[in-house]
C-alpha cells in the first residue's frame, strides 16, 4: 500500500516524506490511519511532482478521466512521517523500512535430485521412436503450447479501441492517443528451466520476453514480476529463489531494463510438494512509430523465410521430452545475453527499415513449433510451408529444441539479402530455410533424416482445438 510506495521512493533518495491520511481518498468511511497506510487497493499510483507543476499534472490526469489527491510532500528530514488532519501518528527514520532493514542470510542448497536429473544423458531421446508428424502434433495440442484463443475470447480486448496488435501474437499492442507511439506487452516463465537451472531458467524469461516485444517491433524498456516458489525455509527452495533472482537481475543489466515493481508469492505447496519455481517476468516496450508494428504470422505467399540464430541439440527441460517421454530432466539451453542483445537489435533495424513481413521468436516446442504459428496465424487463412534445415543435427533437435537467441522472420524474396547482411552486420548467424506456402497448402519441413508433412486442417485442430477439448467445449469460428 501507500506505506511502502511511500517508504520505497523517500528511501532510495534519501529524503523523507510526509503524508496526511485524511487526504487520501477511501471507499470506506471511519478507516483508521492504520488501514488506509496498508490498503492495498488496487489500480493506485503514487506520484512525485515537481514543485509548482501540480495544476499539469491534474490537468493531464482529468484529460484520461483520471482522480487524484496531494496527500503529502518530499522531505529533507529523512523521516517517513503520517499526520491525521495535521496530528502525527507515526513518525520514524525512513530508512529502516526500506534499504536500512535486516536482511535475511539463509543457506540455500539445491536438490541432489535436481543435480542428477539434469545430468542425466538425453541421448536415447534425440532418436525419434516414431513418427515425428505425430510428435509435431501432439506438441502442438500441448498445453503449454497449444493456441490460448478459447480463454482470450472470453474478455473484451479492444477496450477504448486502442488495440492495435491483440492477444495471440508475441506481444500484445495498445496505441497511445495523439501520438505515433504504441506500447507492447508480454509475459514470459518456463518453469521447467527454473526449476533444472533456477539462475539461467529466469535469464531466459527476461530474454525471451525482451525478443517477443523486438519481434512486434518494440524497444524492451522495464519489467515487473511476479516470482511463485514454495516453502522458502527449505533451502532447496531458497536456493531456487535466490539463483532465480540473480539470474533476473544479470539478464536485466544486460537488457537495461529496470524492475519497476512486483510481488512474490511463496507456500505454494500441495503436501509438502511445491510447484515448478515460476518467476514470471511482464515486460513493455515502446514503438516510436505505429508503422513499425510488426506482426508474427506469416504475410504473403511466396515470401522467403530467414532463422536467425543457431540451431542446437539442447533438448534439456524442452516440451518435446515432456510430450514424448514424461521427462524433466537435462541441462536447460544456454542464454548468451550479448548475442541476444545483438539478435534484437537486428531485427529492430530490419523492422524500422521496412526490411521485414513477420517476426517471431523460438521458444515452446522448438522451430517446428514456431514455423507452426508463424503459418496459422489467427486460424483464418493459413498458409503453407517449405522449409528444408540442413543442420548437421539429429531432426529431433533440429524441430523441437528450444534453444535460445532464435527469431524466424519472413520477407519478400527481393530482401533476403538484405535481411541477412543486416544480421551479419550485427554479428548473428542468419540463413534462408524455405518459403511460405500458398493457403491451403501443406506444412512440410525436412531435417535431414526426418520429416513433418501434414495438411492445415490437422495443424489447425491440433493448435486450436487443444483448449476447447481439455474444457470440453467445441471450437467455433468465433473462438
């Protein structure tokens, strides 16, 4: 509430603050200072203006409809002080609550069972036992995979019919009214790899949701988080939380982007069992310019298609082992943060330079997967695809590892020279793999000593019909 908003920004100046709790607005009568310091009423924002601007800040707050009260002021006393109609009724150090309070020092051990689950040899597992079109698809229908259409449809997504990129591309857009700017949105965690390698599984929830904001063709610019654990008193779990946290911080410095708020939520156990450590990130970014929008699914016919980044056979923590075999177990991909950093800022300059049709990052069920939504789009239309991968890697990790610092980009055939010099340029690996098919057409991707060749319609059931089934509810063309 209003005590740590309060605390929080009087502490880290190193000034003091002082608040009239009969100033603030409530919704409830009689409430005792004590309440109304710790409410944590929501959709609240407390802010600092400069002295004498307070008649534009209210100006440009009713202008979005918009309430707000002065309720204190700054400070030079480094004293965090609540007054009641001018009476004080707290008055203390601000620093103490903030930066100068104890800090916990407990042990964190990890797991063995961990240890050795992510030793474990995933050989025997880059050899498919079947069918890799069955594979595809049931990666597809997971999920974790799996299009989220059935619960986005259920609320409104236009509200004040400022959305300009809705859910189910990489980020979601809202324009800013009277302005060529737009902001982006999105949410990233992969369980499985915070709970293989807790530091580089949030390291790569900071990156993936700093790639789906370039791949709409915004600038990463701040995230919050949302940090869900169990039992922190365990050690293996404090363990998780504290190499979690720093993996977040590293890959923030990197991005620099700042945590401008969040929350953690800890107990988060069923009988002594705890859930998948899940450090949600939430990032938003800023396009300069609405023209800069880029959309994920593929555009037109006949267009060349460019991955950007490596292929790998890190399999480790990937939806395909758990699809395929029930299996959470091996070393989750590495992130290298310069490279991601130069992969971004490649595709930002192909966007702005009009050099691109589609962008969208590897993530969820590999490069099969990506190739995947890249065609469906919204389901309406979908297109077909020709790609052939020549990686001197077994199909199973060609298709469906997850390895990191992968954007799949499409362009008119005239600009893929473009296109890849610009990564070169910027120091990442780029290579035309195919083209995007004609609609109707069949999904066909070669990998060396593999194949996935199905029709549309089974693509489509598979990736939209999943939701629907698992709530047993029929997909309609309006879902």
């Amino acid at each position: 509430g209003i005590t740590s908003s309060a605390a929080e920004m009087a502490g880290r100046a190193g000034n003091g603050v002082e608040i009239d709790v009969a100033r603030v607005p409530v919704r409830e009568p009689d409430m005792t200072p004590y309440e109304i310091l710790l409410s944590e009423s929501q959709e609240r924002m407390l802010v600092v203006a400069t002295k004498g601007c307070e008649d534009e800040v209210h100006r440009i707050l009713e202008k979005w409809e918009l309430e707000a009260e002065e309720i204190g002021e700054v400070t030079a006393d480094g004293r965090f002080r609540v007054l009641e109609d001018g009476a004080v009724v707290a008055d203390m150090p601000a620093l103490p609550l903030t930066d100068g309070c104890p800090t916990y020092e407990r042990e964190g051990i990890e797991a063995d069972e961990v240890r050795e689950l992510r030793e474990m040899d995933l050989a025997e597992h880059l050899i498919p036992e079947g069918d890799l079109t069955k594979a595809f698809l049931l990666l597809l229908a997971s999920p974790n995979v799996a299009s989220k259409r059935w619960i986005y449809h259920q609320y409104d997504t236009t509200v004040r019919t400022s959305t300009a990129v809705r859910p189910g591309g990489d980020s979601g857009v809202i324009r800013i009214r009277g302005t060529e700017r737009a902001i982006a949105a999105t949410t990233d965690c992969n369980g499985r790899f915070v709970y293989l390698d807790p530091r580089q599984g949030a390291m790569i929830a900071v990156a993936e949701a700093a790639r789906n904001l370039v791949c709409s063709g915004a600038i990463p610019t701040a995230i919050t988080n949302n940090l869900n654990f169990g039992n922190p008193l365990k050690q293996h779990i404090y363990y998780q939380f504290r190499e979690a946290v720093l993996g977040m911080a590293d890959a923030c410095k990197a991005f620099e982007t700042p945590v401008t708020g969040g929350n953690v939520s800890f107990y988060n156990e069923t009988d002594g069992l705890a859930i998948y450590p899940t450090p949600v990130i939430g990032m938003v970014g800023i396009i300069e310019n609405v023209s800069h929008i880029s959309p994920q699914s593929f555009q037109s016919e006949g267009d060349d298609i460019v991955l950007l980044g490596e292929n790998t056979a890190e399999i480790g923590g990937a939806e395909y082992l758990y699809v395929t075999a029930g299996l959470v177990a091996g070393f989750p991909p590495r992130v290298d943060l310069t490279h991601e950093r130069q992969l971004q800022r490649a595709v930002l300059t192909m966007i702005q330079e009009k050099e691109l049709r589609s962008a969208h990052d590897c993530s969820e069920g590999g490069l099969a997967c990506t190739l995947a939504e890249c065609a469906l789009g919204d389901g309406e239309a979908p297109f077909g695809v020709n790609v052939v991968l020549d990686d001197a890697l077994p199909p199973v990790a060609t298709l469906f590892a997850e390895s990191q610092g992968r954007i799949v980009v499409s362009c008119a055939p005239n600009r893929t020279e473009n296109v890849i010099r610009l990564a070169m340029d910027h120091g990442v690996p780029a290579r035309r793999i195919g083209t995007v098919g004609g609609r109707g057409e069949s999904f066909h991707v070669t990998a060396v000593s593999g194949q996935i060749e199905t029709d549309l319609t089974s693509l489509h059931q598979a990736y939209f019909g999943a939701l629907p089934a698992i709530m047993n509810t029929p997909v309609s063309s309006e879902e």
